[in-house]
C-alpha cells in the first residue's frame, strides 16, 4: 500500500479486537443438535418419538439389568435376594445360572480335566489362519495351516496320535501321486491320485493304525461325540464348515461355469437342491438316513455328518456368490489370459478367482455368518448347541427351572462378539484389497 | 483421421521381408450362428511384414485376427501359424498363443497385480522362465516402453495411455514372433496415441512380424508394408500403402478412404 493510498483512507482500526467464541448456537452440540436433530418439525417430531422409544425399553429392561444377581445357587435363592433388596414386585436377571454352568455353555459335557485340549485348538487355529488372514504374520508360519486340521482333530477327539498321522499320510501319498503322474496331463494325474487316496482311506489306513499303536502306543485319552456341546461344538462345526465350504463353493461355481455338460448339470442341481431344502432337512439326512445307505456296523461320527451337511449347505451359497464375481468381471480378463498362454486352471487360479474372490468378500461372509448362527440348529438331531440344548439341559435341572432369559442374552452376546468380528475383518480386508489394487 | 500422430521418421533398414511364411489362412470361413462374419479369407503373411487391416465397423477385422490365435474358432479352411495348424488340439493351440502376442483395444492389464507382476506372470507360469530372469526381462521391456518407474504401481494408478505400453510390454515378455493389435489406440485420448504409436514403430524397425487393426492411416503410411481392407467379411482389396491411399481400386475402398481421410 503506497503512502497516498493511506492517507486517503478515512479510519483505518490500528488494534484488532481479540478474538472471542462463536455464540454458542453456532458451535459444538447445540448446533450439531439442531442441524441433525431438530432441522424440521418432521425431523423433531420423529426425534421426540424416537426418545420416547429409547424410553420405553430403557425404562424396561434397566431394573432387570440393575437387580441382577450374581452370587446363588438356585433361581429360588435369585428370585429371594432380589425381593429382599428391590421389594417383592422387582424382576431381576440371574446371572448366578451363568456363573455356576459357564462351563457348560462354552464345553458342553467336555470332561474338564480335559479343557486344556479345546483351549490349545483354539489358540492354536489362529496360528493356522494368520498368515492367510493377516499381512503381519511372517509367510513362514503357514507350513503350520495344512497340518493344523488333522492337530486340531486329534486335540478335541484324543486317541492314537497315529490316527491323525496316518490320514495326513494319505493325503501327502496322494500329492505325490498326482505329482508323478502329472506329465501324462491334469485330468489323469487327478483321477490316479484320488483312486489311490480312496484305496488307502478304504483299505490301508484302518489296519495301519492298530499296527503302527500296537508298536508304539502313543495317544491322548479319546472323547466321543457326545461329549461336545455348547460353544464347543458350534465353533468346532463353525470352523470346519468354514474351511471346506469355500473351496468347495469355488469348484461348484467354476462347474456351474464349466462347458462340459455333465459338470455343469451336477452343478446346477447340486445348487438348486440344496438351496431349496430347509437346512433343518439336511440335518434329519444326516442324522437319520444316512444310517441307511451307510453299510451296517460302520460308526460314522454324527458331528463329521453335521460337518458335512453344514458344508454343503454352506458351500451352494457361496457357489452363488462367487458366480456373481466371476460374471462382474470383464470378458477381456480372459481373454489377455487366454492370450498368453495360461491354461485353464493357471488362468483362474492366478487372474480370474483372486479378482471374483475380492468381489465376493462381503457375500461370502455373509454366508460364513449365517451358517455359523445355523449351526444352533443341530438341537433337532439331539446336539447340545450353546443356545437351546445346553439351556434345556441346565433348566432340566431343578435348581434352575425356570430361568429363561438369562441364557439367550449370554449366549446371544458371544455370538454377536463372534461374528462381529468376522465382519469387522472383512471390512479390514476389503479396503486393504481396495487400498492395494487402486 | 487428419491429424499427424508421426512425426519422427521411419527406420526402415531392419524391416525386411523374409521368404519365410509366418501365418497361412486358406479359403476360412466363419458364421456367429446364421451369421457370416467372415467369408473365403486368403492371407499370406511373410515373416517380417507389417499389415495393417482396415475397413467399417462390423466388417470383421477383429474376429479375423482373434482367429489367428483361436480366440475365436473358425469352421473352415484351414490356419496355419509358424508352421502349426490350428485344430482343436489344445497343445497346438498352446504353443501357438506362445508365439503370438496380443494387444486389445482396452489393454485388458490385470487390475490385482503390479505392473512387474503383470509382466512376469506368463513368462513364469506359461514359459516356466526362472523369476529372476523373468523380471530382468520385464525391466527391460518397460524400460523400451519408457516407464521402468512404474514397476510397482497398479495399472488402475497408470493413464490409458501407460497402460497400453505396459500391455505390449507384456505381450513382448513372452519373446512372440508374431504381434497382433486390435484397434490399440482407439480407446485413447489424442495426446496419448502418438506414445503407444512410437512403441509400435520401434517394434516395426526391430523386425517384428505385425497384424494392426487400426485406422490410424499415418501409422499405415509410415509402417506397414500392406494394408488390407475388408468389408462385409471379405478381403476387397489390399496392396502397398502408396497405392491404397493414391490409387485405391475398388469403390467401396474409395468410399472409406474418403470418410475416414476426411476429404
Ligand atoms: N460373439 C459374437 N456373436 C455374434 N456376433 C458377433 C460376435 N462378435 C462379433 N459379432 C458380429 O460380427 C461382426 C464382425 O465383428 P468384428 O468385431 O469382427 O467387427 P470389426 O470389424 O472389428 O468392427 P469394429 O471396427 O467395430 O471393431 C459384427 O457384425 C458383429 O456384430
Ligand atoms: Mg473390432
């Protein structure tokens, strides 16, 4: 500014007010208030009804929450503590069932002398899927993920370490075998190596195991079937439904895709049937009838039954899912591969699937949500699931008839917990897919 | 297509024709259904030649040279490409995508994987080159195509026309002996067509057997040593450049010229 401007200029203010608040309509919650809560009389009308509901199940439920009773030994002691110190008309939860039978909601009849061995499992599962899930585990862990099935199998159900062992040698017998059959093309390599899996599966490893335990008798004491029950037994069929439906899923999708007419064919109907029967159905199949196609005297664990069931239940939906990723991505995609020389599987395996895949996250966990919550429903063919068998069980019991709510809202919460977190990594992983691939 | 998208001049010392027969098509026919896409072809393709194939759209330009590496099958005559007939073996189909490499329209780059990874991928699992060897190979192409810093970028974080380089560096990883373009800079901003031209050039000079659907008649002028223009299935006419754009005989050849010449 030159001197003349200056002197031309009438008032020119030399000390600058401090500065000072905005009034308090303008900032902070007040004004937060009225631009997201009260901008409209339709807005306000529905914030005060809205108010008013939060209300209503507030004012229910908050005495219930409030007189809980941790500390009895019978819902008559519960209903008796509560009436002494909230007056004879208060309700309250008794939360003392949860403390006194958590065991059972987590183990079900597990002997708990035992407890260490379904602990270890657990812990030991997230050793097994680290490295697949998290970019901070080192790669080196994960000649730990194949081998964990067969730990984690002989950990929850004891018996002849050479149980576990032999089956694991099955599976690496058939590897092999595939491997050296391999230059006479894929197709033969696969049939060869499944013929000779099944062979030994059917024949060898039976008498194998006697013989291998009659030398060198090493086990951990065996616990049957139906022991399991509660959070035990829904993680463990969560699980292993989990990590077979999906690769399962993908073959049925890519079959569903296939352009040879008896894969497809299989596919489809495979699909179809078991997405319009009632997994409820496919439990009774399991539970009852599969006794009669079984030959007789042949003992086939009712939990790997449900497992399977539960798998393929699961696996039909998430063939759909993925066939929607696989249709969303570009034709050219093929093509460039195609182009250069992959053949089908590299294509797929290396181009077309991680892209259908990383479409498909938030459907897939979906499904995985879902099943894991449908597991519960293994109390129709006389399972002890956390939610309805273990409660019947303890209400059988005449310390604690009549203790309805308290269980659900346990039992509801870890499930909530759980899958929760199931969801919240799949979030995780769709931005760093998206963070990575952009 | 008026504007001059060459502007350096054309090494043409190395671009010699060979004896040497690279691709045979005899008397090939091809129907989509009822449709006849593409009629009675007979093309000769010398070791070395620089095509460039031109004509309306729907003419069939595409699906002729997706028939030369089987993305689309034809049902008769006969395709014969380095000496090996396309039949529905697959090992012979195999052997000839091996040899020849393909550039699309929309580049067609895989979006999960890194520009490097891009590269190696085929050399790896198709060639079974060791990695080491594959990603010098790698550097080396991109480094021609001008771009050896975006190695590790995502082809989503690259412009249309960086990712249509990247995509012919991919094709010439796999060492092709045989280049096919289908129409790679049409989907590209002007200022973007002259780089991936000059790609295209270099790889001319170097001697590189090449099939270009393109209506960029500067790249024709200054490339190819045939061009060829097809309509309705058919191939109407071909000849050298020189007499295709100043002495074109057929009608419908003048009719074309003169629409996408401008004049
Ligand atoms: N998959 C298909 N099924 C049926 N018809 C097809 C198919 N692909 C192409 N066509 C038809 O075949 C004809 C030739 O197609 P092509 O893509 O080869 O033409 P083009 O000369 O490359 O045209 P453009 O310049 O538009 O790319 C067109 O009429 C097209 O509609
Ligand atoms: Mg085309």
């Amino acid at each position: 500014m030159s001197d003349t401007e200056a002197h031309s200029v009438a008032y020119v203010r030399d000390t600058m007010m401090p500065q000072q608040p905005a009034p308090a309509g303008e900032t902070g919650a007040i004004r937060w208030l009225r631009e997201n809560l009260f901008s409209g009389w339709l807005n306000t009308v529905l914030t005060l009804l809205g108010i008013f509901a939060i209300y209503l199940f507030v004012s229910h439920f908050y005495g219930w929450f409030l007189h809980g009773v941790w500390e009895a030994n019978s819902i008559k002691e519960c209903r008796q503590i509560i009436a002494e110190r909230w007056g004879p008309d208060a309700s309250g939860a008794c939360w003392a069932v949860i403390r006194e039978r958590w065991h059972q909601f987590i183990f079900g009849f597990y002997p708990p002398e035992l407890y260490w061995r379904p602990i270890l499992a657990f812990a030991l599962l997230f050793v097994a899927i680290g490295p697949l899930m998290f970019q901070f585990v080192p790669k080196k862990v994960a000649w730990f993920t194949p081998i964990y099935p067969f730990l984690a199998v002989w950990l929850l159900w004891g018996g002849s370490v050479w149980g576990p062992v032999l089956v694991l040698t099955g599976f690496v017998l058939g590897g092999v075998v595939f491997m050296a059959v391999a230059r006479f093309g894929s197709i033969m390599a696969f049939s060869v190596g499944a013929i000779v899996t099944i062979l030994y599966f059917l024949f060898a490893v039976g008498p194998l195991i006697s013989l291998f335990h009659a030398m060198i008798p090493v086990g951990l004491e065996s616990v049957a079937s139906s022991k399991f029950g509660g959070f035990l037994l829904a993680i463990t069929l969560g699980v292993g439904g989990i990590a077979m439906s999906l690769p399962a899923g993908v073959v049925l999708a890519l079959g569903r895709q296939s352009d040879m007419l008896l894969i497809k064919t299989f596919s489809v109907i495979f699909i179809e049937f078991i997405r319009g029967v009632p997994l409820i159905t496919l439990l009774f199949v399991a539970s009852l009838l599969l006794n009669y196609f079984l030959p007789p005297g042949t003992n086939f664990d009712i939990i790997l039954r449900v497992m399977i069931l539960v798998t393929m239940f699961a696996a039909a939906y998430i063939a759909e899912v993925i066939r929607g990723g696989l249709a969303a991505l570009p034709r050219g995609q093929y093509e460039a591969a195609d182009a250069l020389g992959l053949d089908y599987w590299k294509a797929q395996r290396l181009i077309i699937l991680p892209q259908a895949l990383k479409i498909s996250i938030p459907g897939i966990v979906s499904t995985f949500i879902g099943m894991f919550k449908d597991t519960t429903l293994v109390v129709f063919v006389g399972l002890f699931d956390p939610l309805k068998g273990i409660p019947d069980f303890i209400r059988a019991d005449f310390n604690w008839k009549g203790i309805y709510w308290e269980p659900f809202v346990f039992v509801g919460a870890i499930f909530f917990i759980l899958n929760f977190a199931m969801s919240r990594y799949s979030m995780h992983l769709e931005n760093r897919l998206q963070r990575e691939h952009r | 297509m008026s504007e001059p998208h060459i502007e350096r001049s054309v090494d043409r010392s190395h671009m010699q024709v060979s004896d040497e027969v690279a691709i045979q098509i005899e008397n090939m026919n091809k129907w989509y259904g009822q449709f006849h896409v593409l009629r009675d072809i007979d093309l000769t393709v010398q070791r070395g030649e620089r095509i460039v194939i031109a004509g309306p759209s729907g003419s069939g330009k595409s699906t002729l040279i997706r028939c030369i590496n089987r993305l689309e099958e034809h049902q008769q005559g006969k395709i014969v490409v380095d000496g090996i007939e396309l039949t529905n073996d697959l090992k012979n189909i195999d052997k000839i995508r091996r040899e020849v490499g393909m550039v699309f329209q929309h580049f067609n780059l895989f979006p999960h994987l890194t520009i490097l990874e891009n590269l190696t991928l085929a050399p790896i699992w198709v060639r079974k080159t060791p990695k080491k060897e594959a990603i010098d190979t790698a550097m080396h192409f991109l480094e021609k195509v001008k771009i050896p810093e975006q190695a590790d970028k995502y082809p989503g974080q690259l412009s249309g026309g960086q990712q249509q380089r990247v995509a012919i560096a991919r094709s010439l990883c796999m060492k092709p002996r045989i280049m096919l373009f289908d129409e790679p800079t049409s989907a590209l901003d002007p200022e973007m067509i002259k780089e991936v031209l000059d790609t295209m050039i270099e790889l001319a000079e170097e001697g590189m057997t090449m099939l270009c659907v393109t209506h960029e008649m500067g790249f024709a002028q200054a490339v190819a040593n045939r061009v060829i223009f097809m309509a309705d299935g058919q191939i109407v006419e071909q000849n050298n450049p020189h007499d295709f754009f100043n002495n074109p005989k057929s009608d419908r050849t003048k009719q074309f010229l003169s629409q996408i010449l401008g004049h």
